[in-house]
C-alpha cells in the first residue's frame, strides 16, 4: 500500500484543485492520502459535497498553524468531521487574521522597495483559496516580475529570517491540538523541527499529542530515525507525506511515498 498522509490543494496553498488532488494521486499509483490545507478542510467538504469517486481512498484532515516563541508550529488534524462547527469557526477567523498578516508583510517589503498590493496576491491565490499564505505571496512576486521562481521569492525576501516575514499567529499548540481534537480528529506534529522536538515533546503530549510526521522527502535518515526512536519510547503514532503543493519545481504526486510497513500503527487506528 502507497500513502502520502500531507497533501495541499487549492483550498489553502496549492497549485490543484481538490479533484485534481485526487486525480494526480491515482496517476501516482498512490492507494491513500490526506488531503490537509493549511487551517480550512474547505478543499474535503467540496470534494463530499460533489460525490468525487476515486480508486485513492481519502483521508480528510487539516495542518493547523500555531506560534510559540515568534516559530510556528504546525499540527496534522487527521479523520477530523470537516463540517465540525469548531473547524468551521477556526476556518474564518484563520482567513482573516491570515489576510492580516499578509497585508503587513507587504507592507515591510514596500520598505524593501517591493511594491506590491494585496489584489496582486489574491489574484495569485485564485478563487478557490480559504487562507492566504506565503507561496501566494511568492506567486505575486513573480508575476510582478521581481522574482524568477517561488524558490527565489522565500530565498530574497519572505522566508523565516527575513525581514519582511511574519509568523502566523492564529493558535497557541495546546490550541491547535485541542482544535483538532474538538473536531473528533488525531492530532500529529508536521515537519517537527529538529531543535525543539525532545524538549517540547512532554508538554505537546500532555495536550494531547498522537503522532509525529517522521516521513519526509527532506529528512535527513539520521533525524528520521531519530523521529522513529521517539515514537517509540513516546507512544507515539508515525506518518509520512510529500507536503506536495503540485508547483512546478515539485516532483510528481506519488514520487514520494510511505508504505503500510512505515505507518502501521496508523492503519490500525483508521481501521485501514
């Protein structure tokens, strides 16, 4: 079996529809995903709501942001009811408080001489977006001609230590994980950075923790083992996923995958 458990659409930050989502994933020889957008699970209420039939079993979920100490920190909501009037209400406040934020940090980059306004950036997001993010930002930069690629826009002026970058403050991670348990999901720490995961572990868990993404294409084997001996000795349930946001600078949907063997313990818990 081929799982990639984090997937975006463009429902937050993606380049695909939710449909196309689906439709890459099958082209991927991919048997399950988790369709998870930054704090809105719009992108899985479209696709019940439109009765997509698929060969790729679909797993709803969200990635939902959080700060601690000016970092985010991001948790994967999986098997989450995407109506759940929390999500719901979460969904709107992340887009307008996200609306905020980008509003600032264009304001930052126009004293880096980077003239650009807030339509230039919805425009880049498209119609379908529920939250704006930095990859849309970078879309707008490039279109307005100040930089080549998305990868150029984080590396010259949006990345994390930039001055033009802001965090995403929405939740604190008790908040995030308590989200996600409000909406009758698993909550798993995406992409826990390598030097705050032993030592946030205790108070992330008495929250309410269940898993770590100890799969990634980026990990370094070192640290992913690192991640699996923590599991262990935590209790912890393991996933795995591209972070795919189907750019062009991306390897095809299905390239990267976790297998049943990796991510047993999650199976089980979703009766798979």
């Amino acid at each position: 079996m081929r799982l990639d458990l984090h997937i975006h659409s463009t429902a937050s930050d993606g380049a695909s529809p939710p449909a196309g989502v689906l439709e890459a994933a099958a082209r991927g020889r991919l048997d399950v995903i988790a369709l998870a957008d930054h704090d809105t699970a719009a992108g899985v209420r479209r696709l019940l709501e439109e009765g997509a039939t698929s060969s790729v079993q679909l797993i709803p979920a969200l990635e939902v942001s959080s700060t601690l100490d000016g970092r985010e920190l991001h948790f994967l909501g999986y098997f989450v009811d995407p109506r759940a009037p929390s999500l719901l209400a979460h969904e709107g406040r992340a887009a307008l408080l996200r609306e905020r934020r980008m509003v600032e940090m264009l304001r930052r980059l126009k004293e880096q001489g980077i003239s650009l306004e807030l339509e230039a950036v919805l425009e880049a997001a498209g119609p379908e977006r529920r939250a704006l993010s930095r990859p849309h930002l970078a879309r707008a930069l490039m279109q307005a001609g100040y930089v080549g690629t998305v990868s150029e826009a984080f590396e010259r002026y949006i990345g994390d230590t930039h001055p033009a970058f802001l965090p995403t403050s929405l939740l604190t991670p008790e908040e995030a994980i308590r989200l996600i348990l409000q909406a009758k999901g698993v909550p798993v720490w995406a992409h826990p950075p390598e030097d705050r995961v032993e030592a946030l572990l205790p108070r992330l868990t008495r929250a309410g923790l269940r898993g770590l993404e100890v799969y990634r294409p980026r990990h370094d084997p070192s640290y992913t083992l690192r991640l699996e001996g923590l599991c262990r000795a935590w209790k912890l349930i393991m996933t795995g996923g591209s972070d795919w946001h189907g750019t062009e600078r991306e390897a095809p949907l299905g390239d990267f995958y976790v297998s049943s063997e990796e991510v047993g313990a999650f199976l089980e818990l979703a009766g798979i």
